[in-house]
C-alpha cells in the first residue's frame, strides 16, 4: 500500500501538513479555568501569529489560514488618520511558531506581507466588518508549531456560556509577562449585555465575549487576535477577532469580536481569488 501511495506521489500529500486536519496542535493549550490572564504553553495556539510594523512595533495578531493567508483586524491597517495606501505593508512582518517577543525562539520564523486584502464594507468609524486578510510573501512552513485554524462556516453557531481563548501578546492578558504569548479565558455573552454597554454593538456580524465585573479582558495590543473555540470534534476554530471593548485598565465592560462564521464566504471567495484557496 505504501509503495502504491509513493507511486502515484501521494506520499508528498500526506507527510505535508495539510494532511493534519485544521485546529488540532501539537501541543495542548491550557483550559483550566485560572484567575487572570496566563502564560500560554508555548506553541500550543499555532495558528496564532505576532503582526509587526514597518518600524518594529507589535501592530497585533493574525491567525493562519493556510499557508499564504492569515485573518486579522481590518483596523491594523486603515482608521482614522491612515489608510492601506499609507501603509508600507512591504516593510511589516509576520512572526510564525512565536512566543517570547524578546528572543529568538527555536520555532519562530518570519514572513514578509505581500498585500492586504480589507474588506470591502470595512468602516473605521462604526468598525463594522472589521476584517482583513493578510497574504504573506513567502509559503509559511506548517509544522508542529505552525499550523492553520478552522474556519467556521455561517450554520457553525456559537454558544452563550462556552468558554473560548484569547491568544494575544497584548499587556492584557496580565500574566505579568507582557513578552510572552499569553492566554485568558472568555465565556461567550449573550448580544443584549454587549448591546447594554455597547450602543452601536451589531448582533448580526459580532460576538459579545468576556466579563461584564470581571477581572480579564483584552488590549490594544489584542486587536485582531482570534477568539478561539474548541468544537465538539476536538478541533479549534476561529469564532471572533478582537474588535473592540478591550479596556484592559477597567476590566468592566465585555470585548467585542468579529463573527467569523459571519464572514466565512467572504474569506473563501477572498483566498480562492488570491489563488491560496481554503484547504481545511
Ligand atoms: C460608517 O459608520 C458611521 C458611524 O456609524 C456612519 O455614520 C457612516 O455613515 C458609515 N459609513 C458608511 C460608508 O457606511
Ligand atoms: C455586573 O454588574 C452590574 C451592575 O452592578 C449588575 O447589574 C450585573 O448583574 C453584573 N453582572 C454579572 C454577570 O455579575
């Protein structure tokens, strides 16, 4: 059987990574419940790579798609006072199998952003339909730290009451390592307390994720980090982005994300177009 596989080359097909089904890490993360943000187990969000700027600042988050395409935050790259044409998105990078910002990780490798592909309704001001897609350069290598998340489809529904992950460098997460990635806890809330504390928040396209007199939430740095949900087949997928209503210093009021099973066909359409089609 092996022989007959090598022969028809298939061989190539299945040692590639693209064989390991989407949301499925090498190593697990932590999902005991903890106090606070915490220090991810290193690699255990390989979806989840660090956005640096032209002039080496932690711009965000994306999460990996396949090996050319991440989804982020439309805001990293157009808001108020900038645009995508402003951006010399040449000059950013994309740090894969990251987790210490400060030194080089053994599995770390960076890749360069060929274009920014913002969605077509994305508005600044509301942040409606803030979402992006990034499209790397070079081919990111997938391997046991590196790898692609699921992508859910508009019928995969979340749950109020599950509890999803944050994955962000952003000084949030409060582990009190703000180099590392760090982790916390969100349980999905329904829309009408996001609504409460949000007056322009959209049930249609947004979650509503986190704590209404909590001590977690996310910041400025978390932008565009996936909110990540474990599915009943053990797989994880990327239910939000981080949006807004991250205020890490009051911890009073939910986050809102991005609904990505919202925005599922676009991403499709979107990778198809690039030629890096969805391979889940
Ligand atoms: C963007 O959102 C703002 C605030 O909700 C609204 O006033 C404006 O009309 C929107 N722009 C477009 C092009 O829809
Ligand atoms: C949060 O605080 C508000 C105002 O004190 C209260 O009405 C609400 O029930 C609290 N929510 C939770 C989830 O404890």
């Amino acid at each position: 059987m092996l022989s007959l596989l090598v022969s028809f080359g298939i061989v190539t097909l299945v040692s590639a990574q693209g064989a390991i089904p989407c949301g499925t890490p090498s190593v697990q993360p932590i999902t005991t419940r903890i106090v606070g943000g915490v220090e991810s187990a290193p690699n255990s969000w390989p979806y989840v790579v660090l956005v640096v700027d032209d002039l080496g600042y932690i711009a965000g988050s994306a999460t990996i798609m396949n090996e050319h395409v991440l989804v982020t935050s439309a805001q990293h790259f157009e808001g108020p006072g900038y645009s995508i044409f402003d951006v010399d998105i040449t000059h950013w990078r994309v740090y894969a199998g990251e987790h210490n910002i400060r030194i080089k990780d053994p599995n770390e490798h960076y890749y360069h952003i060929s274009r920014v592909i913002l969605h077509p309704a994305y508005n600044y001001t509301s942040l409606e339909n803030d979402i992006a897609l990034i499209i790397t350069k070079e081919t990111m290598e997938l391997n046991d730290h590196v790898r692609f998340v699921c992508l859910p489809d508009s019928s995969h529904q979340y749950t109020v009451g599950q509890t999803c992950y944050l994955p962000g460098w952003g000084s949030t997460v409060a582990s009190g390592n703000e180099e590392v990635l760090n982790q916390v806890d969100l349980p999905i809330l329904s829309d009408d307390i996001c609504q409460r504390h949000w007056p322009d928040f959209l049930p249609a396209t947004e979650v509503c994720a986190g704590y209404e007199n909590g001590t977690k939430d996310f910041c400025a740095d978390d932008i565009g980090s996936p909110l990540l949900c474990k599915d009943q087949n053990g797989q994880w997928y990327i239910q939000g982005i981080a949006s807004s209503g991250g205020n890490c210093k009051l911890h009073d009021e939910p986050g809102v994300f991005e609904d990505v099973s919202q925005y599922s066909d676009w991403v499709k359409k979107t990778m198809k177009d690039a030629n890096y089609p969805y391979h889940p």
